[in-house]
C-alpha cells in the first residue's frame, strides 16, 4: 500500500519536474507522453490500491515539519473517501491530459503547460492523500498557485493575467479562514492529525467547533466557488479550455467539499455549522443555475453550473449526507469533464468562438461530439436514470429526510434549482448544436479528442451504478461508506424515495419541455434574433452574476485603490522617498559645499589648521580663567 | 645675574626671529634667523643643556640654515624684486592667531605654577648619553633609518631627468 | 637659574607664534613657509628644555635632540622638494600649486 500511495504522488510530480526542468530540450512527443503517462500511471496506481483496499488506513512517508510539538509528518490516509477521489482524479485527469494533447497542438510553450498541469494533480493528491492538516494546506495552496499559473496561462493577454489574479487572490480570502481554523486548531487540541482531531470533537466545547467550522466553511468557500467568494470562478475560464476542465471537474472547485467532508466528524456536530453549509450550498446552486439562465459565453455557462452543481454538494454535506455530496462529486467530475471537453470540441472547431448565440448545426457535422455533450447534459439536468439524476436526487433525499423548516425549504430551493439546471443545460445544447448557421472547422486533432469523450459519457450515463438506490438493489458507495464516519445518511422508505425521485424527474422533463419550446425548432431563429437586440433589466442582471463584480468592486476595490494611492502618493513617494530623497540632496548639498573648502591651496589648509589648534588653545585657556 | 642674561637673551631671540620673519630677502631673513639662534643656543645653555645647545649651534645655525642659502641661491630667489611680499591684510590673520597663542599659553602656564625646582645643575654629558643610548636605544635606531631615507628621498627628487 | 619655568614657556610660545604667523603669512614664498616651521621647532624644544631643566631629568633634551634629528630629515626632504616643485613650475608661490584641489 506504501508504494502504491507514494508512487501515485511521485509519478505527477517528477512528471512535472521533469517537464519544467528537461521540457525545453526534450521533443515534444516525449514531453506530451511523460505528461500523460505521470497521470496514468498514478492512476493505476490508485487502481491498485483500491483493489488491494481492506480497511483505512495511515502512511507515513518521512518527516516533514517537527519542531517541539509540531509534528506534521509526510503521511498519507487512506479511507473510502479519499480513495475513490483518487481514482476519480487519476481517471478524469489522465483523459484530461490525452485530450490536451490535441488541443494544445499548435501551442509553443508545451513544457509549460505540461509542467503545471502534472504538478496540479500532484497538488490535488496530495490534497485528499494528507492525513495531517499542514500537508493538507500544502496541497490546497499547490492547487490555488497552479490554477493561478494555469488561468493565466496566456498570460500576454491581460485579461488572462487578470483572470489568474483574480482567481488567485479570492481564494486567498478563503485560504487565511482555513490557515487560522488550522493554528486554531491546533492551539486546542495540540494535533494537527486529521484522525485524531476528528475523534476528539466530543471533547471541545461547542461553541469552539461552530467557530471552526465556519472557519472552514468559507476556506471551502473559497476554493469551492460559494456565495460569496464564486466570482473568481467565471473569469476563471480565460485559461485553456483543458485547464478549465480540470478545475472545475477533478481538482481545485472540489477542493472544498472535500475539505468539509473531511473534516465532518469534527464540525458536523455542530448544528450552526452544517445549517451555514446547507444554506450556503443552497444559495449558491440558486445564484449558479440562475446566472447560467442568462449567459452567452459557453464556456461561463458551464462556470455557473459548477458553481451550481457546486453548491449541490454543499448541501449534500450541510444535510449530512457525505456519501451523497460525494457521489455527487464524482458523477459531476465525469460529466463536467465531459461537458467541457465538448465545449473545447465545439470551440476548437468555430474557430474560438464562444458565443452561443453564433454556433449551430453542429449536430451533423460533429455527431460524436454532439452525442457526448447530450449525455453531459443530460446528466447536468438530471434526466432520469442518468448518472446526475441520481446523485442529485440522493442529495435531495437527504435534504428531504433531514426535515425541519430550514431543510425543506433549502429542498425547495435545491428543486427550483434543478429546474432551472434543465432548462439552461438544453437551452445551451439547442443553441449550440441545432440549426444551422455554423461553419464548424474540422480538423484532424478535433477528430481524436472527440474520442476522450466517449469513456466519460458512458461513466456520466451510468455513474448511477456507483450507488443505486436501495429499491434497485442498494448502493456500492453507501456500503464503502458505511464505516465512514457520519457516511450513513437516514435512510428513507422506498416509498417516499420513489416519490422524491418522481418529483425530481418530472421536474427536469418540465425543464426540457420548457427549454424545447423556448428553444428547440423554429423558435430557435426567434430567440437568435432577440439575442441580437438589446437585453432587459433581468437578463442583464443574470448575465453579470448578480452584479456581484461591481458590488465587489465598490465596495472593497474602490477603497483600496483609494487607500493604496493615499499610501502610494503621499506616504511612499511623499514621507518616505522626499524625506529620503531631500537627505541625499542635502548631504550631496553640504558635500560639494565641504568639498569647495578643498581649494587645493596649502595656505588655507594650513591657516584652517592653525585656527583650529588656536580655538582649541582659547577654549582650555579660557576653562582654566 | 643669570636671570638677567636670559631676559637678555629672550629680547633678542625675539627681535631676532621678528626680523627673519618680516625681512624683505630670503638671504637676510636666515642671517637674522641665525642670530636668533645663537641666543636661543645660549639660553639652552643657560638651561642646564649644553649639548642641546652645542647641537642647535652646529645643525640649527649651521647646517640646516645653510642649506637653506644653498637652496635661495640655487633658485635665484636673492632678487628682492622677485619676491612678492605679504600684503598687510595676509598679515591679519597671523596676527590674531598670534594673539591667540600667546595670551592661552601665557594664561596656561601662569595659571599652574610648578614649584620652583629644586638645585639644578645642568645635565652632564654622560648622564644625557647613557639615558639615550639605555632607555631610547630604539628611537636612535628609529631616527637614524628615518635620516637614511630622507637621505634616499632627497637623492631621488634632486636627480636629473 | 633662577627663571621661573612659565617666563620659558611664554618665551616659547611668543616664538611659537612667530614661527605660525609667518607660515600663515608668507604664502607667497613656501621657503619663508620652512623657515617658519624651522621657528617653530625651536619653540617646541625650547619647551623641552625648559621642562628638562624644571624636573632635573635628561628626556626633555633627549627629545630635543631628537627633533633636531627629525628636523634636519624634513628639511633635507622638503628643500629638495622646493627645488623639483621650482624646477617645474618655476615659482615658489604655494598658491600656484593647487591642482589638488577638491
């Protein structure tokens, strides 16, 4: 098990050393097969551990932080959970890889690329791999530094480059509540070991575990696109569209829900806390769904869905479930990756074109790209039987069976969410693919990256079998779980989970109906026209997030531009360089005016000498009168 | 009696050295400077030094005042119209750094009054040359390589190019 | 000797004073400017002598001998100085050497 652990975290890593340091000099085939097979290769070996997989447990790898009773060592745990998001990321990002391959054919700076994304999955492993909370840290950092790199990725363009920063200082918000949940944390219980610290929840007080919680909530608020640090994430879509893909399905977003799951032992006792995730996750499937309703960019439309789909998860662990939340982020990592590497498809071949309201017809011309991306979007809006529809509806049972006024109406919300999924997902797909007014360029490299997309369809259409509902024959991830501590969610008559699920897919067939009669057919070229003129007051509100930017922007930008040129005009160049500025000058000043005594005439030397013996001969003459 | 002689010997040391100083030639400022030095010889004398004052007739007054007329004559600086005199106002200054020395020295010394020495009778030749040659053996030999290199020194910049 | 030793040391310093006035006045003339230090010197072993003759002691004239010594290697070097600075400028106005100037 140690070598399989330390080899899945070794293979990304020198994968990227190797690229970083040699990629330069090394053709590029080789550079692109490293890359991939650093990936693969950790993917195997997380395939093997799980078939080796008995029961959880620890690793350690070596020291790492010790220092009087600091002790934060390289180990690794593994359990149920970590180990299915290893192989999920493994499988997700190897196919990720194989796919940039094509679409960064034409791309110069290779090395780069391929250097950041192997030590992004690097980051990410060792992320859900730590067994302590520093090497957690260290991972969660790795991550924020390597989608920084890789938003920017372009970094000429300085949207990009804005768009990196963005991306990189939100996070930050989130990362500094982590970083003094963790130094709070260990200040309480002097451990910094996962384990021990969620077996010890029962032994600190309350209100302390609320106070942590919510600590760690807006960390995971960050790194996970919540209300109200999401706005990074749409602008994060200015890097490669792979990269993109990457963040959203397998790494970095899920970065968060991990962490609550995680950490659920501790904080789910705590009623304040996981009613705070429950309504964090829920307004913020409502803001995602609602924003994706408007948007032209399909790449953003995909950015809010995450952050949407996001926000289901959230609610999943606010209601307990972490069997569901993590069900859910697996279907969701398989048919994110699945809609985004559709939408590089569809973008590769309009010749960069994002806007939805220009594409069409590509049905015919990429029917394989076309069939794939239905089965995204179909397991986005939940249509029954697919992979999506029923890791939602395991979140909305939970939801459900939890009760209490708070619950159900976040499973109100969470339903209306799911509505509107299914009418922005077929919105998008009819707009893309129907019609007729696109002029797709078909290229050789589009032809084999269409073909990543097949296995991720088919584990996006049938990742349901991961964890059936019990009246189907019961779940695998629900007995992996068990054991899992807080795993076992309530568990519901058959009844009422027929029921639940009967409402949740008739609520996404109404989804569709509605996007097919606003979208499909000839209302289509209605709607292109309209698209054309100018947008209402709604329209423009859900396309600019809720405006959230600008409210960002008055409200913590704007005064600290103002405070920064306060501090720049008057104390940096005002105080500080003047006053230093006014000294050089006056000791440049004082020394040309010494420097003019040096006349180069011995006779004023010598008289000055003298004088100055003279004086010094008065002043004691006239101490001793 | 000998009081007399060195306040005697005092006025013309000064007068002396007042006329070297003011002297309109180079020439007549050494004889002047000469003769200063000869009451100034004698008032060692007078002080208990004879050897110092036998060494100040024959190196002061004779050698290096020499070979000051050496160098004035070589230079051709006897012509007194060649000479620029110090106007009166360059003579402002020295004087009142003058002023200054002399009325600090005078306040200095007058203010700390040793007692009056006891019987002295000069210092003897032998008693002088066993405390130079015992006790300041290594500033002898300090002086002498300092002599050798003016010597060298002297040598170098007075060679022909 | 019955002078008392602060009429030696007022002697000295009058001398003294001399030598400096002229060093400072006779700018024009970097002979006069030795001669000047040369009274100088006088006065200091003037003050030697004295303080030898005031405590009974021979280092007072020891040193005095010694700086005749110094005396004779400055001026040996300073006057050949004289001679090379003449030489290339023709002129012995210190005011005319002022190239190190600041």
């Amino acid at each position: 098990m140690k070598i399989y652990l330390s080899l899945m975290l070794l293979f990304p890593l020198f994968g990227a050393a190797i690229s970083s340091l040699f990629g330069r000099k090394l053709p590029r085939r080789l550079v692109e097969t490293i890359a991939c097979a650093a990936v693969w290769g950790s993917f195997v070996c997380a395939f093997l551990a799980a078939c080796t997989y008995r029961a959880p447990e620890k690793v350690t790898l070596g020291d790492w932080l010790s220092a009087f009773d600091l002790l934060a060592p390289l180990s690794l745990y593994l359990d149920p959970l970590s180990l299915s998001l290893a192989v999920m990321i493994g499988f997700v990002c190897g196919l990720i890889h194989v796919y940039s391959v094509f679409y960064m054919a034409k791309e110069l700076d290779y090395a780069r690329f391929f250097a950041l994304l192997n030590l992004f999955v690097f980051a990410m492993l060792t992320l859900i791999l730590a067994e302590n909370l520093p090497l957690l840290y260290l991972g969660w950092e790795g991550v924020g530094f390597c989608s920084y790199l890789l938003i920017g990725f372009w970094y000429t363009d300085k949207r990009n480059a804005d768009a990196g920063r963005k991306a990189f200082i939100t996070t930050r918000v989130g990362d500094t509540a982590l970083v003094i949940a963790v130094a709070w944390l260990f200040q309480l219980t002097g451990s910094l070991s996962i384990t021990q610290l969620n077996g010890m929840a029962f032994l600190l007080p309350g209100g302390v575990i609320t106070g942590i919680g919510l600590l760690l909530l807006v960390g995971a608020m960050g790194k996970s696109a919540q209300v109200p640090l999401m706005v990074w994430l749409p602008d994060a879509m200015a890097g490669p569209t792979p990269v993109s893909a990457m963040i959203h399905a397998a790494t970095m977003v899920t970065a968060g829900v991990y962490l609550l799951a995680r950490m659920f032992p501790l904080i789910g006792g705590s009623a304040t806390v996981t009613a705070a995730v429950a309504v964090t996750g829920g307004v913020t499937a409502f803001y995602g769904a609602s924003c994706a309703l408007a948007q032209r960019d399909l790449k953003r439309v995909l950015a809010f869905s995450t952050i949407s789909q996001i926000g289901y998860m959230m609610l999943g662990v606010g209601a307990g479930a972490i069997t569901a939340a993590t069900f859910h982020l697996l279907v969701h990592a398989f048919f994110k990756a699945l809609l985004f590497l559709g939408a590089g498809c569809v973008i590769s071949a309009m010749h960069h074109e994002q806007d939805i309201f220009k594409m069409g017809g590509l049905r015919r011309t990429l029917p394989l790209t076309f069939w794939c991306y239905l089965a995204g979007a179909a397991c986005l809006a939940g249509l029954p039987f697919t992979g999506g529809f029923f890791s939602k509806d395991s979140i909305l049972a939970a939801l459900w069976l939890k009760g209490g006024g708070l619950y159900r109406g976040l499973y109100l919300l969470a339903l209306l969410t799911a509505l509107l999924t299914a009418f922005y997902s077929f919105r998008m797909v009819y707009l893309v693919f129907c019609g007729e007014n696109g002029r797709p360029h078909v290229h050789a490299e589009l032809k084999a990256m269409q073909w990543v997309l097949i296995p991720l369809a088919l584990l996006g259409l049938f990742g349901g079998l991961l964890n059936l509902p019990d009246y189907l024959g019961g779940g695998f991830l629900n007995g992996f779980f068990a054991r899992l501590s807080g795993g076992a969610a309530a568990e519901a008559s058959h009844l009422e989970e027929l029921a639940l699920q009967g409402v949740a897919s008739v609520l996404a067939l109404a989804g569709l109906l509605a996007a097919h009669l606003r979208y499909g057919g000839k209302a289509r070229a209605q709607r292109l026209k309209e698209s054309a003129l100018s947008s209402s007051a709604l329209t423009m509100f859900l396309l600019n997030g809720w405006y959230f930017d600008r409210l960002y922007h008055a409200i913590l930008i704007r005064p600290y531009q103002a405070l920064s040129g306060v501090l720049w005009r008057r104390m940096d160049e005002g105080v500080i360089d003047d006053s230093l500025d006014r000294l050089a000058a006056g000791l440049g000043a004082s020394g040309s005016w010494l420097g003019g005594w040096t006349t180069g005439r011995i006779s004023v030397y010598i008289f000055s000498f003298a004088a100055g013996g003279a004086l010094i001969l008065g002043y004691l003459a006239w101490l001793t009168l | 009696m000998e009081a007399i002689l060195f306040y005697l010997l005092a006025a013309v040391t000064l007068i002396g050295t007042l006329c070297a100083i003011t002297a309109r030639q180079a020439v007549r400022a050494i004889v002047y400077l000469v003769t200063s030095f000869f009451a100034l010889a004698l008032i060692f004398y007078l002080l208990g030094a004879p050897l110092v004052a036998a060494f100040e007739v024959i190196i002061y007054a004779g050698a290096i005042m020499v070979l000051f007329l050496f160098v004035i004559m070589m230079l051709e600086l006897a012509h007194p119209e060649k000479l620029a005199k110090p106007r009166l106002s360059e003579w402002w200054p020295a004087l009142i750094l003058m002023l200054v020395v002399i009325g600090s020295v005078a306040v200095l010394a007058a203010a700390r009054q040793p007692a009056p020495p006891a019987a002295f009778h000069g210092i003897t030749v032998r008693e002088f040359s066993v405390t130079l040659f015992k006790r300041y053996g290594v500033a002898v030999e300090v002086i002498s390589m300092q002599l050798l290199f003016a010597l060298v020194g002297a040598l170098y910049l007075g060679r022909r190019r | 000797m019955t002078v008392p030793l602060y009429h030696v040391l007022i002697l000295a310093a009058t001398l003294f004073s001399l030598g400096l006035a002229c060093v400072v006045a006779w700018r024009a003339n970097v002979i006069m400017m030795l001669i000047g230090i040369e009274i100088m010197l006088n006065a200091v072993m003037l003050t030697f002598v004295g303080g030898s003759a005031q405590w009974g002691i021979a280092d007072g004239q020891l040193f005095a001998l010694m700086l005749m010594a110094l005396t004779s290697a400055e001026v040996s070097l300073a006057l050949a100085m004289v001679v090379y600075l003449h030489r290339r400028k023709r002129s012995v106005n210190t005011d005319d050497f002022d190239s190190m100037n600041g």
